[in-house]
C-alpha cells in the first residue's frame, strides 16, 4: 500500500483541529501518517492532538518556537520521513474526504517517475459550519504561470520523494516567500511535472481566523492585491528563486524570468508582456485585477 506523509503546521487551532486530525485518520486506500509541529500554540491544540497520540502510533509531534506558518512547513519538510513515497500539507482547520490521498496518489502515479512531481486539485470552499459557499477556481499551470501567481491551494498538495529532495537542495530565506506552497508549486513549475485535478476532495473552511483563505468576491480579491502589492510578495518570491535556482535553469525558462523582470521596469514593457497568451490567471475577475495591477507595477 502507498506510503504517505501528512505535514500538518498547527498555531492555536483548537476550534476545528480534532475534525481536520480525523478526517486524516479515515484516509481509505493508502498507509497515513501523520507529522504534526505546533508553532507555539497558547490553546489546548496540543493538548487534543496528545489525545489522538495515545490511540494512534501513526501521529508524531514536533514542538517548537513560533516561527510562521512558511517556516514551520518548511521545518515539517526538512524532518519528514525520507522512505515515504509521496508527501502531503494539511491545515488545521479542514475536513477532509475520506478518497482524498487516494486520488491523489493514483493521479500523481500517471506521471512519469524521472522528474519531480507535484499534485493539486479544486477545493470546495464552505463557512466555519462546513456550509457549502463556491469551489475553488480551475488553474492553468506551468513555468510562464508560476512567475506571477500561485495555483496551488497548500492542502490540496502532494509531492514526491524527488519534489522533497530538490526543495532540500536549496535553504530559501522564508520572509521573501508569498507562503510555503507557492515556493513549492515554482520548483516544481520549472523543474518537474504537475498534475492538476479538476475534482474537489477538500472542505475548504472560510472563517475569520485561518491565515489563508479565499473569498472570491471582487472587493475582495482587490484588497487581498493590495495587500500583497504593498509587500511585493510575488515580486520578491521570483527573486529569491532566480537567485536560488538560476544556474540551474534551463535556457529558455531563465529567458522567461529575465522577461518578467524587463518588464517590470517601464509602462510600456509591462503592456507588451501582458499580450502574451500564457499570462493567465485562475479567474477573469483575477485576469483584471492582475493586468491593472502590474501595468502600475503594483504586482
């Protein structure tokens, strides 16, 4: 049976963890196991997933000090288990379908085993009830995609052994990253192989207290890029991956990223690329909002 890793970042997720833990445990189809690293919770988080512990020899738990949600998956990565066939980042606050990693690993396996390879899929998006709301919009993927948005949603993910082992290879500095899946979904953009699913097999809470969620209204969407566009979250991410990767890189994908970086130095560049049929993003309400934003070089 296919071995799988679940790495769950936990900080103060008592509300809804013990619902997302056993919705992991009820994976049908695939041997789990579960490495969890509590940020510092000052909840009873740790407390809940101990009592899961003295049940279930598949739960291990790292605890340490609070570093951030990117950090802390990126810890979870470094000490994941190396014999695991594939690897998967979990929440703390979803549910989970009991066919979920089984899709998952019986999609990812269509893939060819010589390069890196990296799952994700459509989520359903429901409130704090598990109330149904939208789902989660379909992606184009790719290099030329990766430079300018995210696709992968952090707990559809899984990655192989390959995906793990090159992420290893470099120590990104994680306060130049937009988050921990985004980094991820990049390497494997231009080194690897992606397999995105159509289908949902998450219930994506919407509340206010995740640290990343997605409303898909256009105030919204628009505050959400702002936000993002004060920090230079993408701009810096790209950065950090060509300064990280770039002699690595085949030719014509160090042409594209030296492009996007062209580009963002005048008006009139900024159009040009705009014109090129592979700048999408996963809605026309996100193609708007990203066309405006980075011909004021705001993204």
């Amino acid at each position: 049976m296919t071995k799988i890793q679940v790495l769950m970042s936990v900080y103060n997720g008592e509300l809804y963890l013990k619902e997302q833990i056993q919705s992991i445990l009820n994976q049908k189809g695939v041997d789990v196991f579960l490495l969890i690293r509590d940020d510092h919770s000052a909840d009873s988080s740790v407390k809940i997933i101990r009592e899961f512990m003295k049940n279930n020899s598949n739960i291990q738990l790292i605890q340490g000090k609070n570093v951030g949600v990117i950090e802390s998956f990126f810890q979870l990565i470094r000490k994941a288990n190396p014999q695991m066939d594939f690897y998967s980042f979990s929440d703390q606050d979803d549910v989970w379908m009991s066919n979920k990693l089984l899709a998952a690993t019986q999609a990812i396996s269509q893939l060819h085993e010589e390069k890196p390879r990296l799952y994700i899929s459509r989520s359903e998006l429901v409130d704090a009830n598990l109330k149904h709301i939208d789902y989660s919009d379909k992606s184009a993927v790719g290099p030329q995609n990766a430079i300018i948005m995210n696709a992968a949603i952090g707990h559809t993910i899984v990655f192989d052994r390959a995906l793990r082992k090159l992420f290893l290879s470099k120590k990104p500095d994680a306060t130049q990253l937009v988050m921990h899946d985004s980094w991820l979904y990049k390497i494997a953009s231009f080194f690897g192989q992606i397999y995105f699913d159509d289908n949902y097999y998450t219930k994506y809470r919407q509340h206010g207290d995740n640290k990343v969620g997605m409303d898909k209204k256009l105030i919204t969407k628009i505050k959400n890029t702002l936000e993002a566009s004060k920090k230079k979250l993408f701009y810096k991410e790209i950065m950090e991956f060509n300064k990280l990767y770039k002699k690595e890189l085949p030719e014509k994908y160090e042409y594209e990223i030296s492009r996007y970086f062209k580009a963002k130095k005048h008006f009139y560049s900024r159009f040009i690329y705009l014109l090129h049929p592979y700048i999408q993003r996963d809605s026309l309400r996100g193609q708007i909002i990203f066309r405006v934003f980075f011909l004021l070089n705001m993204k």
